[in-house]
C-alpha cells in the first residue's frame, strides 16, 4: 500500500510541478515591461522674408508690387520685413546681420575683396520679432562702382545676404537669406524656412502576469516547479538508488529457507530471474506473494 500511496504522490506532484514549470516558462516569454515614448512638447520655428519692390517704371506692375522675380532696370529700391515666430511662446534673443561682400573671380576660387555691412540688429523677443528690411539699389550700385574704382577692379562681383539667428533656453535657429543678382533680375533664394522639435520622454509601464508583475512571476514560478518537485525526488530516492544498483541484487532477509524480500521491485526482479509462477495466500491480515525457485523460497509481504 505504502508504494501505492508513493506512486500517487508521485503523479500528483510531477503534474504539479509540470504545470508550473509551463507558467514559468510563459513568464520568461513575457516581456517585463512596456516602453513607449511620450511627447509632452513640440516648438515650431518658423522665418520668413515679406517683401516688395519700389518700381521706376509704374505701366507693368505700379509703383509698389510684391514678385518673385524684381526687374533690375526698374527696380529702385526691395522693403520689407524679416518675421520670426517661435510656437509655444518662448522668450530669448535674436541678431540680423545684412552684409555685402565684393569678390573677383580667380579661377574656382572666390577672392573677397571689401565687405560691407548694411544692417546689424540685435535684441530680445518673446514669441517672435518682425524686422525692417530695405535694400536700396541707388546706394548699393554707387557702393559696388566706389569699390570697382577704388580697387582697380572692374569685374568685382557683389554678395549680399541676410543672416538672421535666434535663441531660446532650449533651442536655437538659423537662416540665411541671399540676394540673387543675374539676368537683370532681383530675387532672393531661402527666404521661408521652419523648424519643428520635438520633446519626449521614455514612460515605463510594468506588465503584469496571472495578478502579479513580470518580473516577480518568473521567480515564483520557476521557484514553485523546482518546491514541488524536490518531494518528487525525495518520493523515488530509493528507488533510483535501486535503479543505480545492479538489476540481479535483490535486497532482503534470509529466515531460514525463505527469503523476506523488502518490496515489491524486488518481488518483480526474482519472477524476472527465475520465470517461476507467483503465489498470493493471505496469512495474519496480511497478504503474501511468494516465488519457489531451486529449493528457496522468496516472499513479499505487501502490509
């Protein structure tokens, strides 16, 4: 009876401890945590040049007219202004730098010759600043034939640009305007520019597995399958000791012309050694296997 209790235990806890073996290998596949990115700001930047022409010549286009390319024999003077806007609303500091640079030519080489500035403007915004932009041409070209005659130069070529920065806690923009001249036009190249950044930040959510986190469920798990599987272990000890013996040593006592067998395995192992016929009798309350084989007689007393 005793080895049959042993085997159901046996059963019942090697169930047990598969089962939670599996729900601890299902842990272990969970991912532990969810990481996802939150974004609690995004700043939009934004640089623009609004301009129009004053024109000599009113039949075409009027006096004042706003175009993407400016005749240059009727073009007196381009206003305007320059506007920054920064969204959300931040305070910080800004500076405009208009320059002409005159140049020759040397090969693919640019040698700057004399440098002009027509606007240096610096300060503090908050949210954005427009500001005043004029390039006036009369004054430019005698500028531009000044700097020819001055330096014996007559192939002096003439660069102007805007360069206007802007600086937050946080962030920073830049923008360069150029002042195209070339085919008897005006027009200017990058004149819009935007930006947009964005914030954000890593949030961490733990996940969860049969009630508890992640993390905690392959502990318990994995510790619970090896709890309940150590009694297995300890259930069978004699029994893989006996497998770990010889399969012809049988363990019991010798009384005389019997021999008192110690359990059942070994019952098993003298039918297999001597192919002799089993013999249950009952005798006392209890029940007797015996096995006579070459003048010896081996019982089994299953209590």
């Amino acid at each position: 009876m005793e080895s049959k209790y042993k085997k159901i235990a046996t059963v019942v806890l090697s169930v047990a401890s598969a089962l939670l073996a599996v729900m601890a290998f299902f842990a272990f596949s969970t991912q532990a945590e969810n990481v996802r990115n939150v974004v609690y700001e995004v700043v939009e930047q934004r640089g623009e040049l609004e301009h129009y022409a004053i024109l000599s010549n009113e039949s075409i286009y009027g006096r004042k007219a706003s175009l993407d390319y400016y005749p240059a024999g009727i073009t007196e003077s381009i206003e305007g202004e320059y506007v920054y806007s920064v969204s959300p609303e931040k305070a910080g500091e800004y500076r405009m730098v208009i320059k002409t640079t005159y140049f020759v030519q040397n090969g693919r080489t640019r040698v700057q010759v004399w440098e002009d500035t027509l606007k240096d403007e610096r300060g503090e915004f908050v949210g954005g600043v427009s500001i005043p932009v004029e390039f006036n041409f009369t004054q430019m070209n005698e500028m531009l034939a000044a700097v020819k005659e001055g330096t014996a130069l007559p192939r002096l070529t003439r660069l102007t640009e805007i360069t206007f920065t802007a600086k937050t806690e946080n962030e920073s923009f830049n923008q360069t305007i150029t002042l195209n001249e070339g085919n008897s036009l005006y027009s200017f190249s990058d004149e819009s520019k935007s930006t947009r950044t964005v914030y954000s930040t890593k949030e961490v959510t733990e996940n969860s597995f049969s009630g508890v986190s992640v993390s905690n469920a392959r502990i318990l798990y994995a510790a619970m399958a090896i709890f309940v599987a150590m009694p297995v272990v300890a259930l069978n000890r004699d029994m893989l000791r006996r497998e770990k013996k010889s399969p012809h040593v049988i363990n019991g006592r010798r009384e005389g012309d019997k021999v008192i067998l110690e359990s059942e395995e070994d019952l098993k192992k003298v039918f297999a050694m001597t192919d002799s016929p089993v013999v249950k009798t009952e005798a006392g309350g209890a029940v007797i296997y015996s096995i006579a084989a070459e003048g010896t007689i081996y019982e089994y007393r299953e209590t």
